[in-house]
C-alpha cells in the first residue's frame, strides 16, 4: 500500500503544479494577446445575409474561387480569367493548389491576382441620400 | 487545423464536415472547435446550411463519442486487471462516478482537450451508456450552439475568434490541471497528518 509520504506520489503532485502553471502562463498571455486583437472588431450585423465583405486581407489561400467568388460578390468568371485559367476542374482547388499547378515559378501569386482583381471588380456601395435638401 | 480540410468544407459541405467532427471525437487531431467555429461562419456567407450543417454534425461528434466511450468499455477488463487493487485508482474511479455527469458535460465545450480521456475513463468506470450519451449530448449540442453561434456572429473574421477561444481552452486546461494539483497537495497534506496524529508520542 502506497504511503502518504511516498516520493512518486510527491512527484506527480509537484509535477502536475508546475506543468498546470507552465500552461496557465503561456495560454494565459495568448489569451490576452488574442482578446487584444478580438476587442478591436465587432461583428457584423446580425442575421445580415446580404453584408458583403471588402476587406481583401481576409483571403486566404485555402480558399476556393466559388468561396471567395460568394464572400466579396464578384462573378467566379472574372477570378478565373485575371488568372488565365479554365474554371473547368478547378473550381473546387484551393488558391494554394492553383499556384501549385499553373504558377509553380512564383509563390504566393494566385492570391495577390485574386486580391488585385476583388479590389477592382467590388461592387460600389450604394449612395447615401441625404435626410436634407441640398441648398444651392 | 489544416487548410486542407477547410477546403473540403467549403467544396462539400455539412457531410464532410460531420465526418471531421466524427473523427474530431474519436480523438484524431483535426482541432474540431475551430472547425465549428469556421462552421458558423461560413453559414453566414452562405456556403452552408447551419441547421443542417450543426445538425449533421452533432450525430457525427455523438457517434464519435459513443466509440470512444465503447473503446474505454471493452478496454475496462484489462485496466481493471492491471490497476483494480490499487487503492488510489479505486478512489480516483469513486470520485470521477461521483462527478462524472458534470465531467462529461464541461469537456464537451469548455476543456476539449480532455474530451477523448474522459470518453475513454467514462467507458472504463462502469457508467451507464445512457447516462453518458444523455450528458454527452447536452454538452456537444452547448459546444456546437456556442462556437458555431459564435462564428455565425463574426462571419469572415472567425479566424479571431478562433484564436482567442483556442487559447482560452488551453487556459482552462492549464487551471483544471493546476486545480487537480492543488487538490491533491492539499489531500496528501492531510493524510501525512492524519498519520502523525496516529503515531504515539514515544
């Protein structure tokens, strides 16, 4: 029978302290980081299914044409030809993959095509109208 | 998580995503939460239906959960012949029966990382399947309403959200281990005195 003063016991409890400490520090100041970064964006809207993103650096390169295509509201067909290529067969390859089978010479290209074509096939925002008449 | 599976999300919706979440249960390193997170959001854009998606996906976490529940069931015998005369895992198995409802239940969302463990101990103790699938529903159906409301919220910017909630995870992973340590300093504390007071003065 295990005794209370038994050195493995002591061990474990000493062991499970520090690496509970270790933890709490490392993820603690992550936390902190994260919430930093996470307080300074509000969410849009809710239930706003017709909100359309505009913020490019939101890209990823796991993403689809179709997928980034729905997210910034601009025709998959326009992506595709900015970089010459056949929506055939690729539409479901993530921006990673594409890079990978047609630009294999230049990293990273792909997305800045899709980044500089979003940027000059966004929608316009709609105009405000003004609550007062305007006096001449 | 890998990008890779992200793209599989987004090419072929709620059932793969149901799978991951399977294989998510059954402890295979996918980092699920961020996956429901990334669920949510994507419903928001429109790419998948959230009733079916959060549907589809809890049968395939629950499912998940009752294998592993059914692994650590079928590994009982063998525990038990290995470690059944040891007074400390008697107490511990004691203890975890005693709080196992609310054990199942908070790593369902809060201490994920000790969901697969928990599965394994729970079908190792002797708890009833029932109970278990009944807190273990409960609690992936909190963890899928949460993350998933929580992505839906901040739709494209999920990966913030992501971020924050997966080091608040490992923080409360850091507290529940530092709070078992302290317990058990404490426990043994009092059985060194307990002991002295038990020896005679010579």
């Amino acid at each position: 029978m295990e005794t209370p003063t038994n050195p493995k016991q002591r061990s474990l409890v000493t062991g499970l302290v520090i690496l509970g400490l270790i933890i709490v520090i490392f993820f603690g100041l992550r936390t902190v980081r994260a919430f930093r970064e996470f307080r300074g964006h509000r969410p849009a809207p809710p239930f706003a299914s017709e909100h359309i993103e505009t913020d490019v650096s939101l890209i990823r390169d796991w993403m689809t044409i179709p997928f980034i295509s729905k997210m910034y509201h601009v025709p998959s067909s326009i992506l595709f030809e900015a970089l010459e290529i056949q929506p055939h067969k690729n539409r479901e390859k993530s921006l990673r993959q594409l890079n990978e089978e047609y630009y294999p010479q230049a990293e990273g290209i792909v997305l800045e095509k899709v980044k500089a074509t979003i940027l000059a096939n966004q929608p316009q925002p709609t105009p405000v109208i003004p609550d007062t008449p305007v006096v001449p | 998580m890998s990008d890779f599976l992200l793209t599989q999300v987004i090419n072929y919706g709620a059932p793969v995503f149901a799978i991951l979440l399977f294989l998510g249960a059954l402890g295979v390193p996918i980092g699920a939460s961020v996956l429901v997170i990334a669920a949510g959001a994507f419903s928001q854009q429109g790419i998948l239906d959230w009733p079916l998606a959060a549907f589809l996906g809890l049968v395939g976490v629950v499912i998940g959960d009752a294998l592993s529940f059914g692994i650590g069931y079928y590994a009982k015998d063998w525990v038990d012949n290995r470690f059944g005369k040891s007074p400390a895992w008697r107490s511990a198995k004691e203890s975890f029966e005693a709080r196992a409802g609310l054990a199942i239940y908070l790593t369902r969302f809060l201490i994920t990382a000790l969901a697969v463990p928990i599965n394994l101990i729970a079908g190792g103790s002797g708890i009833k399947f029932r109970r278990f699938m009944v807190y273990d529903s409960l609690g992936e159906f909190t963890w899928i309403i949460l993350y998933g409301g929580l992505g839906y919220l901040f739709g494209s910017q999920w990966e913030l959200v992501s971020e924050f909630v997966s080091n608040f995870g490992g923080l409360i992973l850091g507290l529940a281990i530092l709070g078992i340590g302290i317990w058990l300093a404490r426990r043994r504390r009092r059985s060194i005195e307990n002991t002295n007071e038990k020896v005679p003065e010579a």
